[in-house]
C-alpha cells in the first residue's frame, strides 16, 4: 500500500471516528424496555456467524475484540466495520407486530505492534440497544373510563475502546480491553383517558426520561493452545468484563404530551440532570475450541452475567435475572490455497445459540434459541466481505408474554495490509 493510498485510509477511519456519535436502533425487541436494553454478545461478524465464538479462538485476518488476548494473532494491518438489520415479528396470543432496526454495528482497527508478540487495538462498538414501541390498553377502576398507554424507548449504550494484546509465554497470550461508556437511553410513557364513547378526556400526559452514560470498563482476556496432533490444535480462553457502578445523570419530567422532555415548560421535574450510578454486573466468559490448521473450527463456549444484582438510577432491581448463553460454533474452508476457485479459498461458518436473557416477566425468564449461518469471501489477497445470518424465537405468548420471532444479518469488510509495518525499497 503506497504512502498516499495509506494516508487516504487514515484520513477516511478519523472521520468514522470522529462523527459516529452512536449505533442507533441496531436493536428492535419489546423486553428492551427492561434494564438498560439488550446487551451484545455476539462479537464481530464472523463470530456472530459462529454463535457469538470468540473467546477461545481468532483468526490472523479477522480483529478479535471479544477476547483481547487473541488480538496477539493479528500478524496484518486489519480495520473492520459492519451495518446490521433486525426484523422482530412480536407476537401475543390477539396480536401481532412488526419492528425493525437497523445501522451501524461497529468500526474495529488492529495493528501489531510486534508480530505474534504485541498488538494493539481501538474501536467503537455498541453494548446495548433499546428499541420498542408497546401500545397499553386498559380499563380504570372504579370507573366507566379506560386507558391508552404508549411506551416507546430508543438509544443504547456504546464503547469506544483500546486494546493490547501479549504474548507472555509459550502458546500463552493476555490482553486488555479498556472502554469509555457513552451513550443515552430514552424511555417515555404518554398516557390518555377515554370516555365510554372512545372520547379522549382532558390532555395526554407524558413522562420523559433520558440517562446518559459517561464512565469507563475494564475486560482482561487470557488464551492458552496446545498440539494435538499434526496440524491440530487445542484453544482455551477467558475473558471478564468488569462494570460495577457506572456513572451517569439522569433527566426526567411529567409534563404534557409533547412538553416533557423539555426543561423549560411547565411540569413536574423529577430529575434534572442529577448524577449518580447504575450497578451493573460483571460478566464472566469461557470456551474451548478444537482447530485443524487452514481446515477448520469448531468449539463450544459460555458467558454468564448475574443481573439479579442489576440496579437503576433509582436503587431499584428493574425485574432482571441471571444470565447466561452458550454458543456453539464452525467455520470451514474447502481449500485454502486454491488459486482459481474463489469460493474453495471462503470461510463457511454455522453456529447456535441458546440465551437465558435477564429479562423476568410474570415471574417467567425469558429464553432465546437461535440459528447462525454465514461467511467470508476473500476480494484479493487478504482482505475480506463478511456476513452473518441469524434467525431465532425468543419468549413465548403463554402467561400474557409476547414471542418474538426475529432475523438479523450484519454485512460488512475486513480490510487488511501485510506490507504496513514494511519498508519498501522501491515503488
């Protein structure tokens, strides 16, 4: 890559840096209404298509920041970035509906500091999602009125991180992920009474809220392979991401409909941009994977979260449980050397997972069982178009609960240069 060519790439990654504020609405799914949103397990693309696998293996050409001891295996010059969609039937046992979302995922740069023996990671990725719009019908006692609650939420919490990675010792890699918090979420509940004739009485109220996020996380990650034959390997990883309480402040106002989230119109305000925390737990991750060398992959990991010990702005649980997900995940090459046959030298890649979510409805936790499939097809020597497919159900109509039944893809590339770090002794 000439001087020129390289300086147009860094000019162009600032500006992604510099003026993506968010990842907004990658995430569409009703129990987003509950804690902060639905949290990212899943990684990268490519690891997204293997069941969220990341933890116990990485590739050289693929950017790890699942586990940032696996970054240390990044011998090129790599920047990733991916759009996502998600489509969400939601459903109860009258009614159904439609939601979707969609944006930038992540951007992901990697550089190797020292071949095999240090790297270095930066990079912006979403945490949690909030997205929903649930239409409340209800009848109020005592009285010939009923009532028409709509509760909408949007925004998320995102990452901006750097990364290490180390090569401590024979086959034994450690690394550290460090992340500044940013972000808000926005939930509001408008609210209007009806007369027997569907007449609406008085103004609709509405209740605003608005926490915004300003704090920093630690995730360290260690990796350990051993030969298990000729051109095998054992992989063994681990990864905790430490939170604790996270910083923020918090705006919140009961005003008129279209009145509420502004500080100055009359209503009652119940925070005005007071600071304080969340508790949020820290999450504990492992796995195993089996590999032969340019052939394939396969391994089985776990990440637990107890979010029971989940606590908002206001001291209180918010109805969250523990949590855990189990992923299980491949990815094959036909024949990585073939010269003349694009789709023999592509990764091919399948995975499932099942999430116990945190989300305690009804005294019910939900559950989500999904399907992964998907792939990289090199577009020249080394770098790569990623994409990932994922169909699952998550909850059930029984018990007054909603099942959502959804599809995400998440399309994008992986640019690499092995010549970065190169002196070049002529063009």
């Amino acid at each position: 890559m000439s001087i020129k060519n390289r300086l147009r790439l860094l000019g162009t990654l600032g500006v992604f840096f510099i003026f993506t504020k968010a990842f907004s609405q990658t995430t569409a799914s009703s129990y987003s209404a509950l804690g902060l949103g639905e949290f990212n397990y899943g990684g990268l693309t490519h690891n997204q298509a293997m069941g969220g696998l990341g933890i116990s293996y990485g590739t050289g050409w693929a950017i790890n920041n699942v586990n940032p001891a696996l970054s240390t295996r990044n011998t090129v010059f790599n920047f990733q970035a991916a759009m996502t969609y998600r489509n969400v039937n939601a459903a109860t046992t009258s009614e159904s509906e439609t939601l979707d979302g969609g944006g930038l995922s992540y951007l992901a740069l990697s550089l190797p500091l020292k071949s095999t023996k240090l790297s270095m990671g930066m990079g912006i990725n979403q945490l949690t999602g909030v997205n929903y719009n649930i239409l409340v019908n209800g009848d109020v006692a005592n009285s010939n009125l009923s009532s028409v609650n709509r509760v909408e939420g949007e925004g998320g919490i995102s990452e901006a991180y750097l990364s290490t990675g180390y090569y401590l010792a024979k086959n034994l890699s450690v690394g550290l992920h460090a992340s500044y918090l940013f972000g808000s979420t926005i939930r509001t509940n408008q609210l209007s009474l009806l007369d027997s004739a569907r007449n609406q009485i008085g103004a609709t109220s509405e209740y605003y809220e608005r926490f915004t996020v300003a704090d920093v996380s630690f995730k360290g990650g260690i990796h350990y392979f051993f030969k298990v034959g000729d051109g095998k390997n054992i992989h063994l990883g681990a990864i905790y991401h430490m939170f604790g309480d996270i910083r923020g402040k918090q705006f919140a106002k009961v005003a008129d409909q279209g009145e509420a989230s502004d500080p100055d119109t009359p209503g009652d305000i119940i925070n005005n941009n007071d600071r304080g925390t969340i508790f949020l737990p820290n999450r504990l991750g492992y796995g195993i994977s089996f590999e032969k060398i340019n052939k394939f992959v396969v391994g089985l990991e776990a990440q637990f979260q107890d979010f029971s010990q989940y606590r908002n702005f206001a001291g209180e649980s918010g109805d969250l449980g523990e949590s855990f997900k189990v992923g299980l995940g491949a990815q094959f090459v036909p024949d990585a050397f073939s010269m003349d046959n694009l789709l023999k030298r592509a990764t091919y890649r399948v995975g499932l997972e099942y999430i116990q979510t945190p989300y305690v409805v009804n005294q019910s936790q939900i559950t989500d069982v999904g399907i992964n499939f998907g792939g990289s097809l090199p577009v020249n020597s080394l770098s790569l178009v990623n994409m990932a497919v994922k169909v699952g159900t998550r909850g059930t109509t029984g018990n007054g609960l909603i099942r959502e039944n959804y599809f995400n893809i998440s399309f994008g590339f992986s640019l690499n240069d092995n010549t970065w770090f190169y002196k070049r002794s002529f063009e």
